[in-house]
C-alpha cells in the first residue's frame, strides 16, 4: 500500500505530508492538488544511488513520471540525471541544473528537429530506436558535422510489465532494435562512422515487480556485448532502462533497486561497462498525493453509493486508462463503520471512475481525500479535458512547504486561444 506511509502519516487524527497538514494545503491553494515530499523523493532516489555505488552507474531518472521542475531539481541535487524523450523533456532537465552529458535522449519517434536540438548538446546520449530513425540521425549529423554518442535500443523479445498498455520489450511492440538488425546496424554504425556507437540499451516494461524479466533482458544485452566485442567493435556503455514497479495495492514485497543492482552484478558486472538505470515511477510514485474534495454522497436508490470527487480522469488517468488501482485514505477519517463507494470524478463519462465499492470511513461532502501513489503518472499525463483546470503542485520539505505550479486562472488558459478575425 502506499498510504499512510513513512512521509504521509497521521498526526492527531490527520493526515500530513511530513510536517505539513493536507487540511492546511488544501485550504491554502484549492483542491485538487499534488502534493510531493522532498524526503520521500530523496530516500527514493537514494536506494538507487546506494544500491549502484561503486558500478559506475548513472541514476537516470525517468522525466516522463513527473517532470515538475522542482521535483527534478530535487532529484538533480540529490545526484540523478535524466532520460528524457522529448524535446520538452530535454529542456526541463537542463533547467533543473542536470547538464547534457547526463541526459539521455530515449524514444522511438523523434522528431528531425528534436535530433537536430538534440545534437546541440555535449555528451547528451542518444538511444537510437529504430534503423530509420539511425539514417535520419546520421543525415542530420553529416551536414553540422557533429558525431553524437549513440546508444541502440534493443528489442530483447522479453514480456513484462503491469499492464498490456505499458509491456514495451516483446517483439511486435513498437519498440527498440530485434536483436539480429540491432548487431546489424551496430557494425552499420561503425563503419559509416557517421555517429559514435558506444553501447546498447533496452527497457521492456514499468510496474515490472519481479526480477526475472530484468534478467532476461541483461542476459541478452551480454551474449550481443560479447559477440560484438569478439567481432572487435568496442562496447562500453549499457542502459539498462527502468520499470521497476511500486506496491500501489499491499501486494506485498517486490523487486528493489537492491535487487536490481545485485541482478546487474551478476549479469553484467565482469563486463567492464559504464552502465546506466532509467527509473521514473519507483522513485516518484510514492513520493505524491493528489488531495480532492469530496463535492457530495450520492447513495443512489438502485444501489451504488456514489463519493464524487473534485479531481477527474484528468488529474489521474491511470485508474481510467490501466484499471490501475490506487489507495485512496480520508485525511480527517471520522469514526463510524467503513462504507463501499463508488469513487467517481465529475468529468462526463463513465471510465471517470478511480474505484468501485471502496471501503472508506463514512464520509460526507465536502471532506478531505488524499489519493496514494500520484507522484508518478499523474500530473505528467494530465489533461484540461472538460475545460478543467490544471490541478496545482506543492512540495513540503518538512514543516516548509511551496506552491511549485499554481493552478492557473481561467483567463490564462483561454488566452492561449487565438480566434481569426474572420470568423
Ligand atoms: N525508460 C524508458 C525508455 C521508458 O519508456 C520508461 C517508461 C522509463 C524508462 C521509466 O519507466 P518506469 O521506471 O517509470 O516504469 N503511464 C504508465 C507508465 C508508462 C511507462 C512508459 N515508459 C503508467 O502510468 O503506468
């Protein structure tokens, strides 16, 4: 489960985000709303830095999770580098003080510009995905005579993943180099001489909660290492990717970043690589809530008891999206024998649900709810659908705390609009 938990507990009868009362934030800038805790974000981010030490590993934190700027600064300060897969991406990482040369530039469908930007900067690494995305690179490449660290992004054939929707490393996924045009193109790579290839990578999958998948996919990174060390190409790099998965439901314990970093001693640690990691959710997920209001109790006739909520799909998608299961704990829990809800949101379609027959303390318009586990995957994938506003963020690092993306007013949002004078 993810609430309560070490940085979100009960004082007195009420939850906090560390020092700070929910109940306090929520008055104080609306719900609903994200909340992060900077400690839980650094005691995340350091299992990683603890479990790798001394691999020469670089903790990419994957940006795509939440890409809140001070969450990355954060992450950055505490000794993370990004992968990215946007240019957008890109840009947050630098202006959260991680420099070039620790940034990875993943994904299978950039954009000429995005490679051409891309290009720009010192040491970024790129992870090609695909052999025509490798001839548009080394076009681009060519005519700025740059030659970019180029990394491939291998297809391992291996199936893992919490949901079919985010499974990425089977073959038939639209992800990655198979295995055969992935040696291929290396060799192609280093004899055109156009790009710099100095490793490989894969990443198969998120929510991935068992080591063996992992081991699967390393396995095969070695044997193609080896057998292209042994055809005298140099291999130094290996990215690993991300995708280990958090306990959102009490399933009970899964694989750890210690797990992992024992996993990549035994499979690649004699191979005398530089490696890297590229976690994005077991860092955040549990690092955010996202509070909403309770707008009213609809205890229908012909059955459901529906609790209708102020945050929407928009602001957490993943329940609508992924049937994925989040906790959902009263802030200010009264006393009274739990009721099964229906856990809706106000937006107008009936996937606008987070769960069904909840049980929860009785609760009563205009109460307090903290859902667990929105640090990951839920800001990043929100949406203004319904014409809802885009939920604030806030971050608490003990007592302290800061609204690190207000809620924007209605007027902003429709000034972004431009209407033709002809019209
Ligand atoms: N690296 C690459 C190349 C990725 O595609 C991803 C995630 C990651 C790293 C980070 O994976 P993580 O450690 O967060 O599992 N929206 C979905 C998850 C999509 C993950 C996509 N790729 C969800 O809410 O479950």
């Amino acid at each position: 489960m993810t609430l309560p938990s070490d940085d979100f507990a009960y004082r007195e009868g009420s939850l906090h985000a560390e020092g700070v009362s929910l109940t306090t934030l929520a008055e104080a800038v609306g719900t609903p709303a994200y909340v992060y805790s900077v400690a839980a974000l650094r005691h995340r981010l350091d299992r990683y830095m603890v479990a790798f030490a001394g691999m020469d590993c670089l903790v990419a934190y994957a940006v795509k999770a939440n890409g809140n700027l001070s969450v990355l600064s954060v992450l950055a300060t505490a000794g993370a580098g990004a992968d990215t897969v946007s240019e957008g991406e890109i840009h947050r990482a630098l202006e959260a003080g991680i420099s070039s040369d620790r940034i990875i530039f993943s994904g299978m469908g950039k954009t000429d510009a995005e490679l051409a930007y891309a290009l720009t900067l010192p040491g970024l690494q790129l992870n090609v995905e695909s052999t025509p995305e490798y001839e548009r690179l080394t076009a681009l490449a060519r005519a700025r005579d740059v030659r970019p660290t180029v990394v491939i992004r291998v297809n391992p054939d291996v199936s893992a993943g919490g949901h079919a929707k985010i499974a990425t490393g089977k073959s038939g996924d639209k992800f990655g180099v198979p295995v055969e045009e992935a040696m291929a193109l290396y060799r192609r790579a280093q004899d055109e001489g156009a790009v710099r290839p100095v490793g490989l990578a894969c990443h198969i999958g998120s929510q991935i909660r068992q080591v063996d998948p992992f081991g699967d996919a390393w396995r095969r990174l070695r044997q193609m290492t080896l057998a292209l060390r042994a055809e005298g190409l140099s291999v130094d790099r290996l990215d690993l990717g991300g995708g280990l998965g958090v306990d959102y439901a009490g399933a009970g314990a899964g694989a750890t970043p210690a797990d992992l970093a024992d996993l990549a001693r035994r499979t690649v640690g004699d191979l005398v690589v530089k490696l890297a990691v590229e976690p994005g959710r077991s860092i955040v997920a549990e690092a955010g809530v996202l509070i909403s209001r309770v707008i009213h109790v609809n205890a229908r006739q012909d059955g459901p008891t529906f609790l209708v909520l102020d945050a929407g799909m928009n602001d957490l998608v993943r329940p609508a999206l992924y049937d994925a299961w989040h906790d959902l704990a009263a802030i200010n829990p009264r006393s009274g024998a739990p009721v099964a809800y229906d856990v809706v949101g106000p937006v107008c379609e009936t996937g606008d649900t987070f769960a069904r027959g909840r049980l929860m303390p009785p609760l009563q318009a205009g109460d307090l709810v903290a859902f667990g586990g929105a640090g990951a995957y839920a800001a990043s994938m929100a949406s203004e659908y319904n014409s809802r506003l885009p939920a604030a963020e806030v971050l608490v690092d003990g007592e302290r705390w800061a609204l690190v993306r207000p809620r924007p007013r209605l007027e902003e949002v429709l000034a972004r609009e431009v209407r033709p004078d002809w019209i």
